[in-house]
C-alpha cells in the first residue's frame, strides 16, 4: 500500500515524474529567461516590495496599497534578489519553485487516490498550457502560484492523514502524524493569508479530516493544527488586531466579492434571465480562458504587453462571431460536463461501498476504498466551489478577463480525466469478474466498453493537443514581448538621460519603470485629469517624494488616456515644459527654475 514509507521508494514511475517535473520547469525557466511574458505593473509592485524586503528591511504584510493578498511571494523574491541580483528573472523564479513543488505534490496526490499512471498523465498535461495559464503561472502578481502549490498540499496532506488513520499504532508514528496535523495548519494559514482563495481548499480538506480524524484531532491532534494555523496566519492576525474599522479581514473579503456590483447591476438591466451575464463571461470567457481553451473576446496581446485588465476592449456582437462563441462554449461545457461524470461515477462508487454495510461488515481495503473516494468527491467539490463562487461573484460578469481567479481548477485536474481511462472506481474494493481496463479480454473487437476507452483517449488527446498548441504559440510570443521590453527599456534610459527621476505616470507605468530602474525613477500614479491616485499608487512614499519636487515631469505612452489633459496644460503654459519622445512614450518635463 502506498501508506508504508517503504513504498515511497522512487521507482520507474517516479523517475519519470521527475523528469516531467524538471522539463516543465525548465521549459518555464527558459520562457522567464526570455522576458516571456511582459511584466506588468502589478508584478513590479511585487518586486518593489521583494527590494525593501532584501535590501531596506522592510516588512510589508500585504501587497502594498492593499488590505489582503499576503506579501509570500515578495519574501521569496527578495531571497532570489540576495542570490542572484535584482531582476524580473529573479522575481519569477519563485512562481516557478512554487510550480515545481505544485507538480510535485499533484503526483503524489494522485498516486495516492488513483493510479501512478494517471499521475503521470496528470503531469504532462500540467506540464502545457495556453499563453493565458502560463501567465498565471509564471507572473508574481501575489497569490496565484502559493494558490497552486498550497491548495494542493493542503489536499494532500489531508488525504494521506485520512488513508493512513488508524493503521499504525507506534509511537514514532503518531508523532509523525502529528507533525502532518501542525503541518496542515501551517499550510492552510499561509495560504489563507497569501490568498483568500484558499478557502475552497480549506474547507474541503477540512472536512475530510473532520470526517475521518475526528477522533485523533479530539485526542490532541487539534491542538498542533492551531499552532500551525496561528504560525502560517501570523501576519493576517497581527493585522486584524490593528485593523482600523471596515478594513479587518472579513470585511475585505465581504468587500472582494461584492466588487463590481454597480457595474453588474447596469448589465443586469438589460438582461431578463437570471445570471446571465454572470455565465456568458464565465462559459465564453473565464473558464476557457483559465484551463487552455480559446476564450471569446480575450486580447492576449494586452497581456503580452503588461495589461491585466481591458476595461477599453470592444468586443464584437456575439452573433458576429458564432464561431469563436462556439468554440469557446464548446470547450466550457465540455469542461463542466467532464466535472458531472465524474461526480457522479465517484457518488455512485461511493453510495456501493457504504451499502456493503448493509450485507457484512467493511473489510480494511472497503475501509480504504471509501476513504478514497470521498477524497475524490472533496477533489472534485473544491474545482466546483471555485467555479460556483466566481459565477455569482460580480468579478464573472464585469472583469470576466481576471480567468486567474480560477487557477485553483487545476488542481481538480486528476479527478477530472480520470473517467476518460476508465479510472473512476477502486479496485482494490472490486470483487467483480471483469475491470474497467478489461475490455481487451473479450473475443469481440468492438464492443460498448471499446469505444468508451476510444471515446475517452481520443478526448484526452484533443486536450492535450490543445495545450500544447498553446504552449508553442506562447514560445512564439517571445519576439514581440522583447520588442515591447526594448521600448520599455529605451524610454528608462531616456527618463534618467534627461535627468526625470521623478514623474507622474500611469497606474500601468508606474511601478514597471520603478522597479526596472532599480528605483533610481520614483513614479506616481494620476488619472485621466493629472489628479495622482492614492489608492493606485501602490508605494505612499513615492507620492511623497513626487509631489515634493516642482520639476517632476509627465510621462505617458502615446495612446493613453491622460494625453488630452497633459496636451490642453501644455497649450495654456507653452514655455514651461520641454517635450521628448522615447519609444511609444510621451513625456513632458517641466523647464529648470532657478
């Protein structure tokens, strides 16, 4: 059984994990190496944060200018800083550690409650992804990689506490469950403060400890869950302790989920259906978007070039388009109908082996047999409660282009493909004459049973094929990333050519030429009427500092909206600002007072 230590002695199956595990990681080593994708202004707050980290000992809880997403990512980017100096290369290889680790523990779970072989599968499909996943996976914007890592850890843990419950009596061993106990709660903590959404995989992992642990947690496991919880939440509790009122963390979290309620409630006026808009931003464009299929309406070129979100994107009449609605709605309900067979094949297992007690009393490996399968169920109920939340979340329908906030689907990714190999009972519980992989038994050449396993492979082909197109189109991304980084690059050298160290800027701008000027330009944030944005101008000490200095200048890029305004000052004040053009950018520096 793969519980006794012993097992876990690597094998062919392991040596191959590896070696999947190290491909995809270098495959994402070599894209960061390359400057694919573009940095964003999000994720260079995140290297500002990793600089004052390292280098300024500070000690930042929260992304700054926020009250949630938790600082872990600039923790470990400011270790990468120390090591290998301060860069966008360094700042990613934390996602890329935390993705490693992800992969990792995905074929240890799966190992775990299906088969090696599926775990393997798992991988490789894991290894690929479209343009839009690997974004996810690689940018550290905070929350989405320690997302992937933690909640399957979380998951994992759980579920090997569950199976291995009341097998082994020692000493020793109840001291390593124990540590597994505290090991959770650090976990959960952690993932928590990084992201609120941990919560799907808090609950569910939770649960099944409940459900099968209860009486060891009863015993005294509970309290090295606290103290790992208290340990990985330390940072979220000392800043509720300090919360000033309306800002403590279930009021951000009541605050995140009801963001985009007016903008939601102008949509619903023209909709009579309810959730309409909610589900064709989700179906036609989030969850294609978040698990490699070809979203409806998703500029990735916004993307390539630092953007995360479109509020100015047009995108055309649905009946214009019926093909790439088609595609992308092919692809969503596809997704949906592969979580509901698999549901029910894990329900209906379930409900058999709980009957058996109807008949005799459950044998050890029935024991195990149920174990498994809820764990399958929580696998599969975590995948559906991310997805649920999102739907009724204003987020689906107004910013239906943030897919990241489905990342955590990833994870259900083994239960998912696992009634395509025909891998959704036990067999360890099995007592029947032929298996679910014995259709090569029969004399027959085609049978029903055939053409499931045909059905079923070919579908897991398509999806493979599918990621991996993504993944070759993201390589061919590269060229026009690097011709955006060198525009990037030219209006930096620009800026502290002509001595504008101090300027104001858009939010997209601002902390990019921050953190790539290893702040020798100090930035802050103004909108469309050159009014400077304090809720977007991430570091308050730069406002400060910008504000101080009569010369700051104004730098925008070409198209931007503050052009207008900064043209209409320039008309009324000709002879007070000098204007250059660096690259795509406009900048306007006022003229040296003496």
């Amino acid at each position: 059984m793969l519980l006794r230590i012993k097992q876990l002695k690597i094998g062919s199956y392991g040596i191959w994990a590896c070696i999947i595990i190290v491909v995809a990681t270098l495959l994402r080593i070599i894209l960061i190496a390359q400057g694919w994708p573009h940095s964003n202004a999000d994720e260079d707050t995140m290297g500002i944060m990793g600089i004052h980290i390292a280098y300024k000992g500070e000690h930042p809880i929260f992304f700054y200018g926020q009250h949630y997403m938790g600082a872990l990512e600039a923790y470990v980017s400011a270790g990468f800083f120390r090591l290998f100096g301060t860069s966008v290369f360094s700042l990613r290889l934390g996602p890329v550690l935390m993705f490693a680790l992800f992969l990792a523990n995905m074929y240890l779970l799966t190992s775990l409650l299906y088969t090696k072989k599926l775990a393997l599968i798992t991988l490789a499909l894991l290894t690929l992804g479209s343009s839009i996943m690997l974004d996810t996976e690689l940018v550290a914007i905070g929350g989405y990689p320690e997302l992937l890592f933690l909640g399957s850890l979380a998951l994992l843990l759980a579920t090997w506490l569950a199976l291995s419950y009341d097998q082994y009596s020692s000493p020793r061993w109840r001291v390593w469950r124990l540590i597994a106990y505290g090991c959770w709660g650090l976990v959960v903590g952690l993932g928590f403060w990084s992201d609120f959404l941990m919560l799907p995989f808090i609950l569910v992992s939770g649960l099944l400890l409940l459900l099968f642990c209860w009486r060891e947690l009863f015993k005294g496991a509970v309290l090295t869950v606290v103290i790992g919880l208290a340990v990985g939440a330390f940072p979220l509790i000392i800043y509720n302790l300090h919360a000033a009122r309306g800002e403590n963390t279930l009021d951000v979290l009541s605050y995140l989920h009801n963001a985009g309620s007016v903008e939601l409630a102008r949509i619903q006026a023209y909709n009579q259906i309810p959730l309409e808009p909610e589900l064709q931003g989700t179906m036609l464009i989030s969850l294609p978007a978040a698990t490699g299929g070809a979203p409806f309406c998703y500029d990735t070129n916004l993307m390539l070039t630092g953007y995360l979100s479109f509020p100015n994107v047009q995108c055309p009449m649905l009946q214009s388009n019926l093909g790439s609605v088609f595609i992308a709605l092919a692809w969503s309900v596809g997704f949906i109908m592969l979580w509901m067979i698999a549901v029910v094949l894990t329900v209906r297992n379930l409900w058999k082996l709980i009957n058996l007690k109807l008949r005799h009393s459950w044998s050890q490996a029935e024991k195990q047999a149920i174990k498994r399968q809820f764990a399958r169920l929580m696998l599969l109920c975590s995948g559906g409660l991310i997805l649920l939340l999102f739907i009724v979340s204003p987020t689906s329908a107004v910013f239906p282009g943030n897919s990241r906030y489905l990342v955590g689907l990833l994870i259900s990714t083994p239960a998912l493909i696992a009634p395509l190999l025909g891998l959704s009972s036990d067999k360890s519980a099995k007592n029947s004459n032929v298996s679910n992989d014995d259709y090569s038994h029969t004399h027959r050449w085609f049978t029903f049973t055939s053409l499931k396993v045909a059905m079923g492979r070919g579908i897991l082909l398509i999806i493979g094929i599918v990621l991996l197109v993504g993944t070759i189109n993201a390589f061919l991304e590269i060229p026009t990333v690097q011709a955006y980084s060198q525009r990037q690059d030219t209006l930096i050298r620009g800026l502290l050519r002509i001595k504008a160290t101090h300027v104001y800027t858009d939010y997209w701008t601002c902390d990019s030429i921050a953190f790539l000027s290893r702040e020798q330009i100090i930035c802050a944030s103004v909108d469309g009427e050159l009014k400077v944005q304090p809720r977007y101008s991430r570091y308050a000490p730069y406002v400060r500092i910008v504000k101080a200095d009569p010369n700051s200048a104004y730098v925008f890029p070409i198209e931007a909206g503050q052009i207008p305004a900064i043209a209409k000052r320039m008309a009324l004040l000709p002879r007070h600002y000098q204007q250059f053009v660096f690259g795509n950018y406009m900048v306007y520096q006022p003229v040296h007072t003496h």
